[in-house]
C-alpha cells in the first residue's frame, strides 16, 4: 500500500513488467489477474466468470486522479 506523500519506485530489468503494470494502474491495458485498490476501494465489478468489469465512468473517475508521464514520451515537438 502506498500512503499519502510517499513516492514510489519501480525497479527491474528490462522487460520484467514495469510499464505494464503502470498501464495496468491507469487501465491503459486491463489487468488479467489481481485487483487494483484506489484510496481503499477496489476498482472494477467482478462478474461470474471470475473476471472483473470496468464501466466507462469508473475508469473516467479514476484515470482523473492517476497520472504518470513515460520515459521518452514525445510531450513537445522538437
């Protein structure tokens, strides 16, 4: 769990995961396994195949309250 103010450090090979599981956070790509928890409450509605399901509006609210900027992402012309 990660409290208020604290910052957080993702560290591992190349290909271990890293950016995955950042885009997993933001649902840049939907998570296979596990649950995602924001501020105590778990993101999505499990349906009865044991997956999870993420309404537009969920996934709206929370991407409001994530951000994150990727190594190397364009921002600015050059």
């Amino acid at each position: 769990m990660v409290e208020r103010g604290q910052t957080v450090v993702l560290l591992g090979a190349s290909g271990s995961g890293k950016s995955t599981c950042l885009r997993c956070i933001n649902f840049l790509e939907m998570p296979s396994a596990g649950h995602i928890h924001l501020h105590g409450e778990r993101v999505g509605t499990p349906s009865g195949d044991g997956t999870m399901r993420y309404h537009e509006a969920e996934l709206c609210r929370l991407r409001s309250r994530v951000g994150m900027v990727f190594q190397q992402f364009n921002l600015f012309p050059t």
